[in-house]
C-alpha cells in the first residue's frame, strides 16, 4: 500500500522484518531504513552520515534529506519524507539520475578528503605539542 505518512521508531538494531508506515533509526548504527513508500515492499536503507543523508527530529517529526530515488528498482520511487510525511517527487530522466549519482559521489570523496585533511592537522598539532613539551600534564 502507497505510504503518505511514516511513523519513527528509534532502535538500536534494525528489525529482520520491516512493517509498512514504520521508518525504523538506529543512533548506533546512523541508519534509518523503511519499507519502500510506494508499497512495492522494497527495503530501503539510508545511511545517516554527513556526505549522505541527514536526520532531523523535532519533537518527534523526523524529517530525512536529501530525497529518497529507488532508480534501480522497477518502481522508480521518488520522495522525500518530511516531518513524517511522504512527499512525492518526479521521476527523474537518465540525465539527471547520473547528474545526481555523480554529484552524490563527489560529496562522498570532498568529506573524507576533508576529514583526512583534519586528521593531519590534528595529528600535526599533536606532534608539536610533544616537541614544544606543552602535553605535559600541569
């Protein structure tokens, strides 16, 4: 059955069978998976992490982004959920579903270049701290 709502339940591990209407988020595991909202009863899994998709959760609405595109299934599903609500979006052309997989793509590697770019800086100031003694406890 098409979903025009989700109800949030926060886990710790996501469930092996996944009920229609339930979007299920592990904090643990920076997760939310859900049933396709179309009704074809595909899982969908999101991974909540900065260079994918982000969780907001106001007072118990929770809202995922960016939008959800299930272009490798025959549904071709494509929505965003926001304050718990389905909302429906286009289907969108070959183009703009490579455009997207290759921006999604180049976020992917400028986060985690970015975040070898702070490791080395933070282990750069680690490393002068213990040759300017300044590490020592006081």
């Amino acid at each position: 059955m098409r979903q025009s709502e989700f109800t949030p339940e926060f886990v710790t591990t996501v469930p092996e069978e996944l009920e229609e209407g339930r979007l299920y988020i592990s904090e643990r595991f920076r997760t939310a998976s859900h049933l396709c909202a179309c009704g074809c009863g595909a899982h969908v899994v999101t991974s909540l992490k900065p260079a994918k998709w982000q969780l907001t959760n106001r007072d118990g609405r929770v809202s995922l982004s960016p939008s959800i595109g299930r272009w490798q299934l025959p549904c071709q599903s494509h929505y965003w959920i926001r304050d718990n609500r389905v909302v429906w979006s286009y289907s969108f052309t070959e183009e703009e579903k490579s455009a997207v997989q290759r921006r999604d793509a180049q976020a992917v590697r400028d986060y985690y270049e970015a975040r070898r770019g702070r490791r080395s800086l933070e282990f750069l100031r680690r490393v002068w701290r213990r040759l300017t003694g300044r590490d020592r406890p006081r």
